[in-house]
C-alpha cells in the first residue's frame, strides 16, 4: 500500500484502479482520523452495516462498497464536510433502495412499500431520525411501469432535494462518481449511464448555486468544475463526434 501521504493525494479513481476496496477503506480512515472517537465509531459503525448490504453487489468491475467510499470520501477531502451525520448517511445512500428488507429485518420477499418504510426506521433507531431523514431524500421511489423512468428520477430529485439542502451534497457527490466517473464503466451500462446523468446536469447546478446549499464558495466553484467534465464526457458519448469540441485533456 503507499504511504498515507502519498494516498492523500491521489484522485479517489486512480485510489481505486491501483488500491482497490482496500486503498478506500485506507483512504477513508485517514480523512476520518480527524474526527473524536465516538464519532469514528459511528462512521465505522455505518461502513460496517453498508458492507454487509452490498456485500454481494458489484458495480461492473468492482464491489459497489468502492462507490460508497468514494461518495463519502469525496464529501469529506473536496466537500470539506465535517457534519458526521451527513457522512454516514453518504455511506448508507443506496441500502434502503437496495435491501430494504434486509436493513429492516423482514423476510427477503417482503415488498417495497413495506420494507422501505421499515428500513428507514430502523436506520433512525441505529443511528438517528436526521440520518434517516437525508437517506430517505436520496432514495428513489417505487416507479410507475407505464411512465418514462429516467423521467421519474429526476423529477423525483428535484422534488426531494429542493426539500433537503444536505442531501443535495450527498447526491452531487453521487453524481460526480456517476457522472465525472462514467469513463471507468464499460459496455452497454455506458450509454444507459449518459442517457440517465446527462439531462441532470442543469438541475445539479442550480441546486449546488442556491444561497441554503451548505457549502462555501470555493466548493461550489470545485463542482461546477465537475459538472462541466461530465457534461464533456457525456458529449463525447452521446453526440456526434464533429460536433463536439476536443475534451481537455485530464490528468
């Protein structure tokens, strides 16, 4: 493993393409370290319980814990949030979405309009109401069949994080790794991606410029940076390649 100066520095993808999990875990305990004890135990607290969910998922090439890490991570080194509830609800944005069930302790069958409601309280008992609050913000709904689904979700965000400006933070870091991270997916999950994340883009950027989003100037400036680069990469996906300009170059 590098030394902890040395993994400091490193942007969280190229953390995860030479580390893997275990680079992030490293990487997430030396942004933590600044933190008390009590509250490094709930962090690890909600990693523990996210890795025992997603245990057995993958997000292509990697276990999806790796997309976890880099959303709480991120929030933590470029976001410069220091808000613990905020963090363990990053770590835990897509358990109730994904095993309601089991989060809930419910028989694995049980359906979503019983199993979230369950989820989301058992995560206010084990960690608190806020917390589940904000994972509830960033969790998608039961979708209609007959409507357009990629439509669904966004008009689901816009309404749900017009509500919860902390929650705004988390799903733009999701976003970012999504969006920014698109490059490090591969086959037919490329193009779904684009499609889904691209018409996102304005929304993301008036939510991260209203005056009640809690992040400082230079932060907003940093992810409308980001924004632009996945709007690039998007392009340079889905539109015809002579109309679309030269990407910069990226390091």
């Amino acid at each position: 493993m590098a030394s902890p100066t040395y993994l400091m520095t490193m942007p969280l993808h190229a953390v995860t393409e030479v580390y893997g999990e275990a680079g992030l875990r490293d990487r997430f305990g030396l942004e933590t370290a600044r933190f008390d004890p009590v509250e490094r135990d709930r962090l690890a607290a909600a990693l523990d319980l996210a890795g025992t969910l997603h245990r057995d998922d993958r997000r292509v090439r990697e276990p999806y814990v790796n997309h976890l890490l880099r959303v709480a991570i991120r929030i933590i080194c470029y976001y410069h949030v220091t808000d613990v509830d905020v963090i363990v609800a990053a770590l835990l944005h897509d358990a109730v979405e994904d095993h309601p069930a089991e989060l809930a302790g419910l028989p694995a069958d049980t359906s979503g309009p019983v199993a979230t409601p369950a989820a989301l309280a058992a995560v206010a008992q084990r960690f608190n109401p806020r917390v589940a609050r904000l994972v509830a913000a960033v969790t998608n709904p039961e979708y209609d069949p007959d409507r357009d689904r990629n439509e669904q979700y966004r008009a689901h965000l816009a309404e749900s994080l017009d509500r919860e400006p902390w929650a705004r933070v988390i799903k733009v870091s999701d976003f970012t790794d999504n969006g920014v991270g698109v490059i490090h997916t591969t086959g037919d999950k490329v193009h779904r991606s684009a499609r889904k994340y691209r018409p996102l883009v304005p929304l993301f950027r008036d939510l991260v410029s209203r005056p009640d989003t809690p992040l400082s100037a230079e932060v907003r400036t940093h992810i409308f940076g980001q924004l632009d680069l996945a709007e690039e990469r998007f392009a340079a996906i889905l539109d015809d390649p002579q109309d679309v300009p030269a990407s910069r170059p990226v390091g």
